[in-house]
C-alpha cells in the first residue's frame, strides 16, 4: 500500500465548508484513524479491503438494509437485502446494489466491497477537506502521493469518542462500537499514528467489542444486533486472512 495515488477526479473537487463532517460514514472515519498523520501510509494495509469492506456492510446493517441469518461458520453468515428506498450516499447505494443481486456470504462479500475501497474513500475525505493531496517525485522521476491532514478537529473528536469508551469505560455507540472493533481485528490499533492509548486494559475492550460485545444500549435493537453481529464476522475474517497469510 506504499503507493497512494487514487485515479483523477473526484479528488481534486472543492471541499465542503468547515466543520460539515456529521454525515462522514463509518468507512470515512476508519480510513481517516487508518491513514498516518503525515499521510504516507495506511496502518493494516494487509487488510484493507476487509476492514473497509465490512465498514460498508455494518453501515448498511446500521441502517436497517440488509440482514444476516444464523447459518454457518464457514466465510461467515449469508447477508441479504432489505428495506427499500435510496440510501443516503452514493456509496451506500453501490454497496447495497452489490448485496442485492444475489444472496451471498459475508467474506466473499466483503472482497467484492472492499476491492481498491480504500483509493474512493481516500478520494472522499479530500472532497471534504480533511485531508490534503500533496504530489512530489522520488528522484525526479517517481511520482509519490500523501495525503496528509487538513482539517483534524473531527478526527480529534472521533479519537476522544474512542480514548473514553476503551480507557474509561463508557458504553460505546454504534457507530464507535463499529470503528473500534474494526480497527481492533485489522491489526492497527496499537501502531496508529497518532498513537491512542494501548494497554492491556484497553486491548482487552477493544477485542470485547472487536467479538461484537457492544453493551446493552448498543444491542437494544434488532438493527443494532445485526450491526453487531456484521462487524464481528467481518472482524473474524480480516483476523483470519492476517494470520493465515493470504
């Protein structure tokens, strides 16, 4: 993952005014903590493309548009559709139509979500001025790209949200509960730069929640269980895929 030059385009649009960054998905802010503070490379680069592929997935569980059944161990539990309407983001949307065209599990499913994710997110968190493009050549002649941070108000409150339900204790939200147990099964949380805290009490909380035990006001719902359980899954494959190798 050491080159980081998406495709052009939509990286080079203008970004939207400060502080607009509520409606970032759960994919957005993963690749953000992901992504070092200078911008040259992503922690858990192996993989990448689980972690952010079962971001999507959990997002749309989140929502209530798709479902799991309890059938399986193997590549996980099949996801199916549901719902119906537009999602409120394009890239929702192309998620959900690819779970939609047929009933599948989750690892295949998060192949087919993830693949080269990371270059249209990275795109994204540009488009909104949180990170910056900044081109150079190695030896003249070696075009490199970084994306280091613009703007890092909202990921200081993310990594707040994070520090407190790890280090103090509090129930996390669904949406936290997500990032962090993604971030635990990719491999990343300990060598994060910035570093957020990492003891064996933190590592502990954050593997809980990596396993989808995400309190009692998380799991309240059935959207929420689903979520749960999607993230948990999602996390046992990148677990897998990293220490088999592949």
């Amino acid at each position: 993952m050491s080159d980081l030059t998406p495709g052009p385009g939509p990286a080079d649009a203008p970004a939207d005014g400060p502080g607009r960054h509520d409606d970032l998905l759960v994919v957005d802010d993963l690749m953000l903590l992901l992504l070092d503070d200078d911008g040259a490379s992503i922690q858990g680069a192996g993989t990448l493309y689980y972690t952010l592929g079962g971001a999507v997935l959990t997002e749309l569980a989140l929502l209530g548009r798709v479902e799991t059944d309890d059938t399986g161990v193997l590549n996980g539990p099949r996801v199916t559709p549901a719902g119906s309407g537009p999602l409120p983001d394009p890239l929702l949307q192309q998620a959900y139509d690819t779970v939609a065209e047929k009933t599948q599990r989750v690892q295949p499913l998060l192949v087919a979500l993830g693949a080269d994710l990371w270059r249209e997110v990275i795109d994204r968190l540009a488009r909104r001025g949180l990170v910056e493009r900044q081109e150079s050549r190695v030896l003249g002649l070696f075009r490199t790209t970084r994306w280091p941070a613009a703007d890092q108000e909202h990921e200081a409150r993310l990594r707040e949200r994070i520090r407190a339900v790890l280090e103090d204790g509090e129930a996390p939200d669904p949406r936290t509960a997500a990032v962090i147990g993604l971030l635990s099964a990719s491999g990343a949380l300990p060598s994060l730069r910035p570093p957020l805290p990492w003891t064996t009490r933190t590592a502990t909380r954050a593997k809980e929640i990596e396993q989808g035990q995400w309190g009692p006001e998380a799991v309240a719902t059935a959207v929420t269980r689903t979520a749960a359980a999607i993230a948990a899954s999602s996390a046992a494959v990148a677990v897998s895929v990293a220490t088999s190798g592949r």
